[in-house]
C-alpha cells in the first residue's frame, strides 16, 4: 500500500497545484446574493422584481442604465424563461417580462 505514495504523493500536490492555478481562469467568479445583516441606516436588501410590458428598461443594457441612475444598485441576474444571464459576465437586453435579481437599499425602489 505505501509503495504508492511515491508516486501518488507528487501527482496529488501537482494536482492540487494545477487547481489552484488553473481555477481563476477556468471557473467563473460570481457575485454572492446576500443581505446585510448589520443593523445599519443604508442597508441594502436583496429583491427580485419583474420588467413590466411597457417599462423603460425594455431594450437595455441594465448595467449601464443601473449605473447611471442608482450607483448603489447591484444587478447579479437577469432570469428569462428558463435562462439566468449575468450582467457582468454578457450582455444582456431586457424584454417584457424579465426578472432581475437584486440588491440596493428600499428607497431606490420607491423612486422608480
């Protein structure tokens, strides 16, 4: 039995190794949905909301016109059938009906 560790020994640390470098660039880094927890006055609350038929945000790219309008407001995904697109990661254009997946403080909604 230990007369495979001499081999399996050096396979498993260049294996581990090749992970660790390899993993940035092979795997995807996404934005972790959560909420604050702090009990603090901005805190941010995640909310999923759906784009109405007649919205203005119809034809556009929401990071940009996030962007612009509310600089709080973080976009993780937009839901389309049964595709979730990430706006950091593609482009992506709003259609009637999309849900978004977000995350800024209760206010910015109120002045939408």
């Amino acid at each position: 039995m230990f007369e495979l560790s001499a081999v399996g020994l050096p396979l498993a640390v260049l294996g581990i190794t090749l992970i660790y470098i390899a993993a940035p660039y092979v795997m995807p880094g996404n934005a972790a949905p959560t909420c604050d927890l702090n009990d603090r006055a901005d805190m941010r609350y995640l909310s999923e909301f759906q784009v109405s038929p007649d919205s203005k945000l119809i034809g556009q790219n929401p990071v940009p016109f996030f962007a612009e309008k509310y600089p709080s407001f973080e976009l993780f995904e937009v839901i389309r059938g049964a595709r979730i697109y990430y706006p950091d990661r593609e482009e992506v254009v709003i259609a009637p009906m999309t849900f978004c997946l977000s995350r800024d403080r209760p206010t910015t909604w109120l002045r939408c």
